[in-house]
C-alpha cells in the first residue's frame, strides 16, 4: 500500500497494480506530501518515505525488498550447557526491523522473516536465568549460540524432630516446584537439622521431609 500524509494525518492511500504502478488521489495542489510504502513481508531499499513530494509528481517511486533472512541458534544454560526450552529471543538492526522466536525442548531457535540491511543484536532471557546476547549477528547467520547465566537461589532452614523419640537420621527434605513441572529437588539436613538447596530456579515450592519413621507436615 501508499500513503501520501500531511504531518501525522493520512491524506490519500492506493494499492499497486500488477505492475506495481499506483495513484493517489483527491490531493491539495497547494501542498507537498510525504509519501510513504509499504508490504507485509518486505522492507525498504530505497528511500522510503518520500518528503516533499507535490501533487504533479509522477516518478514517486519505491525499492521493496523481501524481508526473507533467518538467524538461527540454541540458547544454553552457562553452567551446565544444557538446552534451554521456552526462552524467548529476539533480533534487532536498529534501523526498525526485528523479529522473535521462542527456543524449543532442544533449546533451538530461529527468528524468520527479517531484513538484510544490517547485522542485528539478538538477545535471549528465560525466568530464573539472566540475559545473554550477541552483537553484529548477519542475517541468515546460523548457530547462534546464547548461554544464559543462573539467577537461582537458595532454600534452607531446620528440621525440628516433634518428639524426643525421633532422630534426623536418614531424613530427606524435599523441595518440589508448583510452577516448573514438578520438578524436585532433596537434600539430607545436618546433626543439627539445618538444611541448605542450593540452586534453585525462582518461583514458589512445596517442602516436605520424610524418612525415618516420620512424616513431615509440607509447607509452601
């Protein structure tokens, strides 16, 4: 489609031809316009919009090109190198175009779609990690490699036996998120009964201990 705007205001649009050929029309001869073109799917080669253009102008033309470059990659965990799923990554030039993508179970990646005028930042961030990015990405670059870093935290506290009776031996508390699929994570408390899991991605968890001949009351 082109658009002839005054200021902010659009005062005449059209659609091309099968040539690509096109008219605006009901225009003020009084008034120069900035004209302005665009497609789903393609991005300007040429200078676009035109300023200053007046109604007896009829060589206002355009350079669109297909917006077809892929940048691909997978985004990692920094410490373990493991494929990341569910992250979001995206891809940006600078000059206006961009695009995003979200990593799969194999943490891989591909933002389709973009422009080829400049190379692109693309950058990753998934929950309970940091950010990660890469500078000077050329379009239809391929394996991109993002390695996030842990934002994880730490769950402790103390096992308290309810009962004379009741030792700590062979005691097993466990940190279970009701957020990340289920996922668990045990540890035994000291003599003491304090007890530390380290490495914990973000978010709310159900803790139970067991063992023994005891159970533990969960808490959340």
């Amino acid at each position: 489609s082109v658009r002839a705007k005054l200021g902010a205001e659009v005062a005449a649009a059209a659609a091309t031809d099968g040539s690509g050929a096109y008219l605006l029309v009901g225009l003020d001869p009084g008034e120069v316009y900035s004209v302005h073109a665009s497609m789903a799917g393609y991005f300007e080669g040429s200078v676009n919009p035109l300023p200053g253009v007046p109604t007896t102008t009829g060589d206002a033309d355009f350079v669109l090109l297909p917006a077809d470059a892929t940048i691909s990659g997978r985004v990692l965990d920094g410490t373990t190198l493991e494929p990341l799923a569910g992250a979001s990554v995206e891809a940006d030039d600078g000059l206006g175009h961009f695009g995003s993508a979200m990593s799969g179970d194999d943490g891989l990646f591909a933002v389709e779609g973009l422009a080829t005028l400049a190379p692109y930042t693309v950058s990753a961030s998934l929950f309970g990690y940091g950010s990660a990015e890469a500078r000077a990405v050329e379009p239809n670059t391929q394996e991109v490699a993002l390695e996030l870093p842990r934002n994880f935290a730490l769950v402790a506290g103390t096992v308290v036996a309810a009962t004379p009776e009741l030792t700590l031996d062979d005691i097993q508390v466990v940190a279970t998120s009701t957020s990340l699929s289920g996922a668990s994570r045990s540890v035994a408390p000291s003599a003491l009964g304090t007890y530390e899991i380290a490495d914990v991605r973000p978010g709310p968890y159900g803790l139970s201990g067991s063992g023994g001949g005891c159970i533990g009351t969960p808490a959340q």
